[in-house]
C-alpha cells in the first residue's frame, strides 16, 4: 500500500461526491425553472433521476469484482466530467430538455457508482482510527460541496445572465466550469488517492456466488422482527419533506404573481443554499449530539416534531409573500434546523434496522428505500401543486405529516441503541 496522507484526498473525495448530487437534485430544478418549464414537468423528470440511488444495491455487489474501487472512482469522475459538459453543450441548442435530461441520467447512474465506491474506498484506505477521525471531515466537505454548488454556482448563475443577457448561456457557462472542476478532480485523484493492498486483490467471486448472496441479503433484511412496519417508516417518515423538497425551491424562485417569492438565482444561492444548508448542518449536529447521550428512543418523538412543525414556515411565506432576505432566511433556516435534528432520527433507524449479519447489505437497502421515499411523493408534486396553488399545497404538506406520526409511533427501538458507551 502507497502512503498517502488523508488530507490530501477524503476531503477532495467528499466534495466530489456532493457536486453532482446537488446538480441532479437541486441545480437542475431551478435551471428548468428559469428556462421556462412547468413545475409539474420539473418535478416529474427530476424525480425520476433519483432512481440510481434507488437500485444502486443491485450493482453495488459486482463493483468489488470487475476493477478496483480505485479505479471506479476515478473513471466515475470522469464520466461526471463528460456529462456535466454534455449538459452545459445541449442547454443552449435546439433539444435542450432531452439532450440535458440524457445527461443528467449519466450523472444520475455515475454519481450513484461514484458514491459506493467512494464509501468503500474509505474504509480500505483508512486505519480505523483514522476512519473515526475522519467521519466528520468528509461530511463537513459534503456540506461544503452543497454551500458550493446551490449556493455559489446558482448565484454565479444569476450574475452571468446580467453580463451574458442569456439564461441559457449563463447556465451553460456554469455547467462547463463544473466539467472543469471535475476534469481537476480526475487528474488530481489519479494522483492523490492511495494504492490499498485490499483494494488490489482480485475477488474471486463468480457472478452467480455474488446473485446468491445478494438473494440471501434479501431474505435475510425480509426476515427482521417489524420489518413491514420499518419499511413503513422508510417510506413514509420523510413523506412531507418528498412532497416539499422540491416545491419549495421553485416557489421560493417562482413569481410573486404566480404566488412565489420571486428571489433571483443569487437571493436563493444565499437563502436555500447557505443559510438553509448551515440551519441543516446544526439541526443534524445537535441532533447526533443528543441521540448519542440519551439514545434515539428518548429523543424520538422530539425529532418527529422538528422535522414536522417547521413546514408551517411555508405556509406562512405562502400567506404572507414577504420580500425581505432576512425574514425569508429567519424561516428557511428554522424550518432547514428542524429538518436536520428530525432527519438524525431517521438515520439512526435505518442503521439500527441494519444491524446484525448482512448489516452493510442491508444498510444499502435501507437507502434504497430512502431514495424511493423521496422519489415517489415528487413525481406528482408539481402537478398536486400546480392543481391546488402554492398556499392550498403546502396546507397538504402539514396534513401529510400526520403519517409521520403514525409511523412513528408504532416503532420498537431498544431504549440503549444509540447511547454512548461507558468507558
């Protein structure tokens, strides 16, 4: 194994994995907007892109035995690369939706690709106590690829439309600068990453051995105590925020006469994807915090209450139509705090569910249905919306979170899981 100090590539590593992420989910969204698409076209082909996150445990298994993770990651970065340029290509030509959604899809698929052997990856080329030193920074530089990409990039975006007096060319101009970055990025990693000796060994495995332990992996996760009623929580503890993820950044950026805020592409950069992100990044922190002293049981139902009650802030910015940046970041940031201490419940679940034998396997399946239950509410959420209005929606919202309760509540978690341990 080559040497290579962790400095010089988890971080660079976690902030290539949180680019593309945000360009298919929340870049993309306020794109299609200012190019003149329906919400209801918006949200239903965006919401199909989250389908490789979805089945990505049904390839993750042949990952290991074709190349290296090594490998995997660094030409999943430049295929990234390819598709970002790709989009920034199609955007100002004549087929710009179906060039720019076909390229989206390979991001989708090389993102997800990238994700699994980015995670692998980390654990063969870390001591575990680096693993543990670590785990903080590579989320912190999640989080700033996040700031990075809806914030910067979305406002870069609105600035070069007052210079380029083009939305079209402006979006194309950021896209390519993204295309270069991750050029950066696939020629800096062939570099920086490390040369594990794991990493290098060949699996022996035929495809069949691998169909059979995927096969006993699913057994096994069907064959957990209360697994319909865990699949239940997956699905449906995050069905407000499925329904509102993506509403919410085309009503903050939608006209005021269509019952929007009307926020320029640099006001929502600062609004959603600064101030927001901080607000998500405290919430998920204090809410880690508390989970590992008290244990997630006692601060389930907290946690219920904050991911749910704060969705009452759009209700409000529905009603009232402010247009004052601090009065509009004041709610996106309670409401974004709420959502990351709430979210830490769910996280917890999803690991507790998994534990025991399989628990990596089955922990992937845990986010397939995570992915899922982010995937269905938004396929129809722009049409729900653009159906009943802004303000009826977001009313709907609030009553959705009445499943999250219901769910909750028939949950069983040892009243000792997540607690920290006595030295």
């Amino acid at each position: 194994m080559k040497n290579k100090n962790p400095w010089a590539w988890v971080p660079t590593l976690y902030f290539a994995e949180g680019v593309p992420y945000v360009a298919v989910m929340t870049i993309s969204l306020i794109m299609y907007k200012r190019l003149g698409l329906s919400n209801t076209d918006i949200t239903l082909y965006t919401s199909w892109l989250y389908l490789p996150w979805v089945i990505k445990p049904l390839w993750s298994p042949f990952i290991d035995m074709l190349k290296t993770k090594r490998w995997w990651i660094i030409t999943m970065q430049l295929l990234i690369g390819a598709a970002l340029a790709g989009v920034a290509f199609t955007i100002p030509g004549p087929v710009w939706l179906q060039g720019s959604l076909a390229f989206f899809w390979l991001m989708a698929f090389s993102s997800a690709t990238h994700d699994i052997a980015a995670d692998g990856f980390y654990m063969l080329g870390l001591e575990q106590h680096e693993q543990a030193y670590f785990v903080g920074i590579r989320s912190t530089f999640y989080r700033i690829a996040t700031i990075f990409s809806s914030g910067l990039l979305v406002g870069l975006a609105g600035a070069l439309q007052v210079l380029t007096r083009s939305i079209r060319y402006s979006w194309s101009l950021v896209f390519y600068l993204m295309a270069g970055l991750f050029i950066a990025f696939w020629l800096y990693h062939h570099w920086a990453l490390p040369r594990p000796d794991e990493d290098n060994e060949r699996r022996q495995k035929s495809v069949r051995d691998i169909l059979l332990e995927f096969k006993a992996t699913v057994i096994t996760f069907f064959q957990k105590p209360q697994v319909w009623v865990g699949i239940c929580f997956m699905l449906f503890y995050r069905m407000p925020e499925g329904l509102l993820a993506k509403v919410s950044a085309l009503f903050l950026v939608d006209k005021v006469a269509n019952g929007g805020l009307g926020l320029s592409d640099g006001e929502y950069g600062l609004v959603q994807g600064t101030v927001g992100v901080i607000g998500l990044t405290l919430g998920g922190i204090l809410g880690g915090i508390v989970a590992s002293r008290d244990g997630l049981k006692r601060w389930l139902w907290p946690m219920v209450v904050a991911i749910t009650l704060p969705d009452i802030v759009y209700v409000v910015l529905s009603i009232l139509q402010p247009s004052n940046l601090f009065v509009i970041s004041s709610c996106i940031f309670v409401e974004q705090f709420g959502y990351g201490f709430g979210f830490s419940a769910y996280m917890l679940y999803l690991i507790y569910y998994s534990q025991g034998e399989h628990k990596t396997a089955h922990y992937a399946l845990c986010t397939a249905f995570m992915a899922l239950s982010m995937m269905i509410p938004g396929l129809f959420a722009g049409a729900l919306q653009e159906g009943v209005g802004y303000q009826a929606f977001f009313w709907i919202v609030i009553a959705s979170c009445s499943l999250t309760y219901a769910v909750s509540a028939i949950l069983d978690i040892d009243p000792e899981f997540g607690k920290k341990k006595a030295a």
